[in-house]
C-alpha cells in the first residue's frame, strides 16, 4: 500500500511544523504554569515567531520550490510576505499584551494558542499552491479568527460580533469553495499551476470558468472586505476586543493578498479580462462607500473599518492594471506597488490600533473620538505619533502611506486608466477629512481627562518604532520597494 510512498521534502514548510510544534506545546506548558500575568506563555509565543523568522531565512533558497505533491510552494514572494507577517504578528503580541492582562476573561493561554494556529492558517494561504491548501489555510485562520473574537465571554457586542462574524465567514466560505468546484470541473484539476497550463492550452468550456470565477472573487472580495462584501468589517472592528480588532486589521491583509496573488495571478492570468472588469467595480465601490461611510463615524474602530475598506479598494487598483490587453508589461510594476500598499498599510493600522490599546485601561474602551480630544495636552509625544499614523493613513508627503498611494497611482496611469486614477485620488482627498479630523481632536479640542498618559517602557519604544517607522520608509520608500519588486520578478 506505502510502496508509492515518496517522502515529501519538509525543508520549505520548516517554519510551518516548527509553529506547530510549538504552539501544541505552549498549549501544555500553559497548563502546567500557574502565573496569572501568563508571562511564560507570552514570552515563549514571541520566540517561536522570531525562531519562524530565522527559519524562513535560513531555508530560503531564492527559487520556486514546490513540495507535498505541488500542493506547497516556497518563492521569495512567499518568504517575504511571511517574514512581514511574523513581525506583524511580534508587534501585535506586544500590543495586546497589557490590555489582556487586565481583562480577565481574556487572560488566558489560549489567546495566545489561537494567535499562532491563526498565524499558521496564514502561512499555509501565503505558500498555497493548490485550491485544497488555500481552503486549509484559510479555515485555520477564521476558526481561529471567530474565537479569538468571542473570548471576551462577558460582552454581549463581542459574542454578537463573533455570531455575525462565523455566519458570514461561512457563507463567503461556501462561495469560494462553490467556485473552486466549478473551476475543477472545467479543468480536471485543483492544482493552481495546472490549471494556469490548462486554461493556456485552451480547450476549456469558458462558461463555467467565468461562472466559477465569478463565486471565486466573491469569496477573495469578503475576506479582502471590499464592497459589497464588507457587511462584517465595521461590526467585527466594533465588537471584537481591540486587540482582537487590532489582530484581524493588520496581519490578515497580507494572506489575502497573496491568496489574490496565488488564484487570479498565478492561477487564472488567461482570464485576466473577466476578473478585472470585476475587480475595478470592487475597487472604485469600495474607496466611495469606504471613505464616504468613515465620515459618518463617531466610534474611532468604526472609522478605521470603514477605512480599511477604502485601503483594500486602493491595494486592488495595481492588481486591476498588472495586464492590459493581453500585454503584461506593466505586470511586476503593478503587483509589486500592491503588495508595497499592502506592507504600508499593515504598519499603519497597528500603529493606530496601538494607540487605541494605549489609551484602554480595565473597564474603559478608548475607542470613541471623543477620547483623543486634547491628547496633545495628556501627552504630546504620543499625539506627535498618532499624528504620524493619521497623516500617513490620509496620504500626506512624506509618510509612507503617501508613497504607497503614490507607486499605485502610478502603476495605474501607467497601464493608461486615467480615469480610475483620478476616481482613487478624488476619494483619497474625501477621506483626507477623517483622518485630519483625528488631529483637530487631539491638539484643538479640550480633553475630557486631564490625567497624563502614561505606558510602560516596552508599549513607549515599541509605539515610537512604530510611528517613526512610518515617517522614516516614507523618506526612504525604496528599500522594501524594491524588496517586493525582487521577489516578485523572482516568484511569478
């Protein structure tokens, strides 16, 4: 029965069985340690992620390997993207850190179990090579997700935003799948790089592919969170517990990007024409409802949903513009402009929902506008900094928020929709008005508290590195610019 048996090579997945290993181990030592500050487990959950990192650095080969019969690649895109996620993931950790402890309900070790089987649902979606690994991954992840959401047993908005976050996170899951399964059926296969050969060679019944991709981008377009499948952002941004919100609004963005990547890119680049038209409507609905939606906000997590959307929109333009006509000139430009957006707006959120954490104590959610009023009198350095992260987020020169709107703009000019760049810059100056609001509130508006704000040393430096982070890859953008170009040259 075994003599067929051919040993899969495990060296590209090293990180993901290492992650594993220990998460399952974490899960018994938290067991066995009594400590009601769970520093072990906190401490023990930041050293698997830096020990995933050096993993992925030392295994990192620089050419396309595939292994578990073509099912899992590893390509530079793949170790780039996962290496970003591990930081965003340490970051988050970081974060949260505080705001579980004083929070009972939350203070346990399987907060931290749950953050790395999340973690792993997205390394498994960034190295994906087949429809079976992505919907694997992507299980992983929201399972994880819907928990993590609803830990905070004892409020009711929490566990409302967890039934409506697993009710339509299995609704969009049945339309991915329901896409897979027509485009297996017009193909004879489920692998993504087989089905690319497929659709090339022609012969296949182009009804049921566009039907199937139809479901399939309705599946991407949910998980992305674009209009109109975004009905779950601003309830599961509002009820989850910030550090949940602060999770889900970061490290997630950059496994839907490479799931987009994975399917329309490597997948189904001869229908580029059926998906694009779909994906420019998604994008220029998303930046309109998005932004305008985000003015009507008086909840600060309601706002950064609504902008999340806005953003989401925007990162898909340089998908959109990666193909014209057939002609894939424009192709590394635009994607690897996505995926520098993609980076950019990572490091921006958990800035900002940093800040909201940094504001919480027990009890208390900073999570109204009315709470940045007069930040500026509490604490002017860490006013300087949301500053940074609101004027990044609206775009202003020279944040790196500006930079990463700026090389996809270009990206769409150059692959000549004059029209849809003016649309993104059109919405980008509406949604200019949130974020500036913001800064009105801290610096010219009288706080409603006047105690200072204070943190603890690792909350200051980590949200100074943050903010500053901001400001300085907006004077040096080129650095991971060129980074995502790389790995994109090498990996598509």
């Amino acid at each position: 029965m075994f003599d067929n048996f051919v040993v899969p090579n495990l060296l590209p997945a090293a990180p993901e069985i290492f992650l594993v290993t220990m998460a399952l181990a974490i899960l018994m030592i938290d067991l066995l340690v009594k400590d009601s500050r769970r520093t072990v487990t906190f401490v023990l959950t930041q050293l698997t992620l830096i020990g995933c990192a050096a993993i992925q650095f030392a295994t990192s080969t620089g050419e396309i390997t595939y292994t578990f019969s073509n099912m899992f690649v590893d390509d530079l895109m793949s170790d780039l993207l996962k290496l970003f996620l591990y930081m965003t993931v340490v970051i988050v950790m970081f974060y949260s850190r505080g705001y579980i402890i004083d929070r009972e309900s939350m203070n346990k070790g399987e907060y931290y179990v749950l953050a790395l089987f999340a973690t792993l649902g997205m390394m498994v979606m960034i190295s994906a090579n087949h429809f079976l690994t992505i919907y694997i991954g992507l299980e992983l992840l929201s399972l994880s997700l819907y928990a993590m959401v609803a830990m905070n047993r004892d409020s009711v908005v929490s566990t409302e935003a967890a039934m409506k976050y697993f009710v339509l996170g299995a609704l969009a899951s049945g339309l991915l799948l329901y896409g897979m399964s027509m485009i297996y059926g017009a193909t004879g296969t489920l692998e993504i790089t087989g089905i690319a050969e497929r659709l090339y060679g022609g012969g296949v019944n182009k009804t049921v592919m566009v039907f199937g991709l139809v479901f399939l981008v309705a599946g991407l377009a949910f998980k992305l969170g674009v209009v109109p499948f975004h009905m779950w952002i601003p309830d599961v941004y509002h009820g989850a517990p910030t550090s949940v919100t602060l999770f889900i609004g970061s490290a997630p963005k950059l496994a839907a990007f490479a799931i987009v990547m994975r399917l329309l890119v490597n997948g189904l680049i001869t229908m580029a024409q059926d998906w694009q038209a779909m994906l420019v409507i998604l994008s220029v609905l998303s930046m309109a409802i998005g932004n305008l939606a985000a003015i009507a906000q008086t909840n600060l997590k309601r706002m950064l949903a609504y902008s999340a959307i806005s953003h989401m929109g925007f990162m898909l333009l340089g998908i959109v513009t990666g193909v014209v006509g057939g002609d894939a000139r424009y192709a590394l430009n635009a994607y690897s402009s996505s995926m520098f957006y993609v980076i950019a707006y990572v490091l921006m959120s958990a800035g900002t929902f940093g800040m909201i954490l940094l504001m919480s104590r027990a009890g208390f959610e900073a999570d109204e506008l009315e709470d940045l009023k007069g930040l500026n009198k509490r604490s002017p350095w860490f006013a300087g900094i949301m500053l940074m992260l609101m004027f990044s987020m609206a775009g202003v020169p020279f944040f790196i928020g500006f930079f990463a709107k700026f090389s996809v703009l270009q990206a769409v000019v150059a692959a000549g929709y004059l029209w849809l760049a003016i649309v993104a810059v059109l919405f980008s100056l509406i949604g200019a008005f949130y974020y500036l609001r913001v800064v009105k509130l801290m610096y010219f508006d009288a706080p409603v508290d006047e105690t200072p704000l204070t943190a603890g040393m690792d909350m200051r430096i980590l949200i100074s590195a943050n903010g500053l982070a901001v400001a300085f890859l907006g004077i040096f953008p080129q650095v991971i610019m060129s980074l995502c170009a790389y790995a994109l040259l090498r990996s598509l």
